[in-house]
C-alpha cells in the first residue's frame, strides 16, 4: 500500500488529500521499531524489507513535505498528533521488556 501510495503521488504531482502527519508518523514508527537493524541480523528478508519500509516512508515524506509541498494542504490536516504521542510516550515508558533505549523506543 504504501508503494501504490508513492506511485499515486509521483504520478499525479500531487499529495492532496493525504495527511502529512499521518505518513510523518509512520516513518517515525518504521524508524524506531527497526532500530535492531543496526544491532541484530535476523535474515536477509528481514533486513530488506526493514529498509524498504523505512525509505518508503521516508520517501513518501520527503514527497509530502519538500517536493509537492505546494500540494500540501497543512489546514485539512487536522490530526492532533500531541493527543496520540502523549499516551503513547508514557506507555512506552511503563510497559516495556526491559528500561533500555532501544527497548523504549521500540514500544
């Protein structure tokens, strides 16, 4: 989906109708659940698709936020990103495996 998504962007020259902070947020999601590619190999598969993930999303930012950003309606993007981060931050800090960095991040 978010190969079609980039397609649909470049092949329009144009992310109306797209939310920026949604995308933002998936790539910061990516960024962070991923973290152990520099840490720990699991398998060739697993790492590519760790990194395709993550420069989909980077790329669909990039799209997004520097290159269509003429496109970019910032008033109909509504989405209260603090409401979602909040909660979310001081989950990760209560429920997590263990009180490392990376574990924190990762949750």
């Amino acid at each position: 989906a978010i190969i079609i998504l980039l397609l649909m962007i470049w092949k329009t020259r144009s992310c109306a109708g797209i939310s920026g902070k949604s995308q933002a947020l998936f790539a910061m999601v990516f960024c962070t659940r991923y973290l152990d590619l520099v840490f720990n190999f699991i398998s060739v598969y697993n790492t590519t698709m760790k990194l395709i993930y993550i420069t989909c999303a980077l790329g669909t930012c990039y799209l997004i936020f520097m290159k269509f950003k003429p496109t970019y309606d910032s008033n109909h993007d509504t989405f209260r990103v603090e409401f979602l981060l909040g909660p979310c931050v001081i989950l990760s800090l209560v429920l997590n495996h263990s009180f490392t960095v990376t574990e924190i991040l990762w949750t």
